[in-house]
C-alpha cells in the first residue's frame, strides 16, 4: 500500500490584533536615526523602509486592556516582549534578527483603564528577507506596475484577496518577510502552533490563502493579473 504523499507546509500571515486584549503599538523618540533601504540584490530596487539604528528609544500607546508581546510600529523591525525572546531562542525560531535591547520612555493609555504597573523589557527584532517566493499562478493579487524582476518580484499591491508560495522556494525560516510581498510577515506551521502552546499576545495569524487586502473594496480579480517576466 502506498503511502500518502506529505501535506504541503501551511503558512500565515502574521498581525497585531487590533482592538484585541492587548493591541498594543510604538512610535520612536528622538534621536531617530534611519541607515539605507534595504535593495533587492539582482535589480537594485528598493525592497523595504529604511532600517532604524540605535539608539533605540518608544513610546508605547496601549489600546488593550495589558501591554502585548509582540508590538507593531512605523518601520519594518518590531517590538517583542523579553518572555518572547526567550522563548524564541528556547525553541530555536528562525528568522528574527538583531534582539537589541529598547528603551521604554513612556507608556501612555489609549483608552480607559489603569496604566500597566510594570512595562516589560522589550526587544527590537527585524524579519529577514526570505526566499519564499510569491505563487504567480495561484495568488490573487493586483499590483500597481508590471514585475520585472525574478528576484525580487517588488512592486506594490494595490488588492490581495489571498495568496500561497511557489513550491520549493521556501528555505525553512519560521518568520521572513517573502519575495513578492516584503510589505508582510509571514510565518511557518510551527511558528502558528507555538504562539497558541505559549500564549503569546497581541498576535493574529491569517492562513495567506484567506488574508485580505482591499482598502478600496475592489474585491477579488477574476484571475490572477500577474505577468511573469520575460
């Protein structure tokens, strides 16, 4: 008897919980200082915001009822808790680079409710730059400009009504931002499945299949509009 073929790795698409129990956000404080953009290797293009150095020093704005262990802000590098760290580096995560300690300088209440009497130490991580690739053929995407580059596969969206990874490009990393969205954090089965095990806040993970986009209700396209490279 045969046996059965594995199933495909499942993926998620990794958010703040907005107006959940612990929505919590950052802004930075002066002195901010900002190195280069990160490009894309093959055509030179800009791939993501420019990269925040030290020193580094937030504001937190909690909206939730307790201060959350993973905390989004303007740029692409986030806040996580120390109990996250730790937990990340317990399990062997990948995909989380830097674990610089930050400087809290105030917390200030968004809503109604006491400010939290003790602030966690925090942590601030960057996502890397994956290798999975975007599915051309099986993501629904509009995008703002035709791709060009095999490599990166960078220009915007303006709608994504679910997308999935071409198979094979993905090299095992629990957290990477993918070529083709490097606007969103994408995690691994493993990833989603130790978040509920430790119950970490502050976090939703969307299979990428049912993730939406679509600030200007356009709805799904009929197909694809992704037109590969020549």
């Amino acid at each position: 008897m045969a046996s059965e073929a594995p199933l495909p790795p499942r993926f998620f698409s990794l958010h703040d919980d907005l107006y959940g129990t612990h929505d919590t956000q950052f802004s930075d404080v002066e002195p901010v200082n900002l190195g280069e953009a990160p490009l894309c290797p093959k055509c030179g293009g800009v791939i993501g915001m420019m990269t925040w150095l030290p020193p580094y020093r937030v504001e937190l704005e909690l909206y939730g009822s307790a201060l959350g262990d993973f905390v989004k802000g303007p740029g692409y590098q986030v806040l996580i808790s120390e109990r996250m760290a730790e937990a990340v580096r317990a399990e062997g995560l990948t995909g989380l680079l830097g674990f610089d300690p930050i400087e809290v300088v105030r917390v200030r209440r968004k809503r109604k409710g006491l400010k939290p009497a003790d602030v966690p130490r925090y942590f601030v991580v960057t996502p890397c730059f994956g290798r999975g690739a975007v599915d051309l053929s099986r993501s629904l995407l509009r995008r703002n400009r035709p791709l060009t580059c095999p490599e990166c596969r960078n220009p915007g969206v303006d709608t994504i009504h679910g997308f999935t990874l071409e198979p094979g490009t993905w090299q095992g990393e629990d957290v990477f931002r993918p070529r083709g969205l490097p606007g969103r954090i994408v995690v691994s089965e493993r990833f989603f499945e130790w978040v509920q095990r430790r119950g970490l806040t502050n976090m939703k993970l969307i299979p990428t299949e049912e993730y939406v986009f679509d600030p200007g209700h356009l709805g799904p396209p009929a197909a694809t509009t992704e037109t590969p490279w020549e």
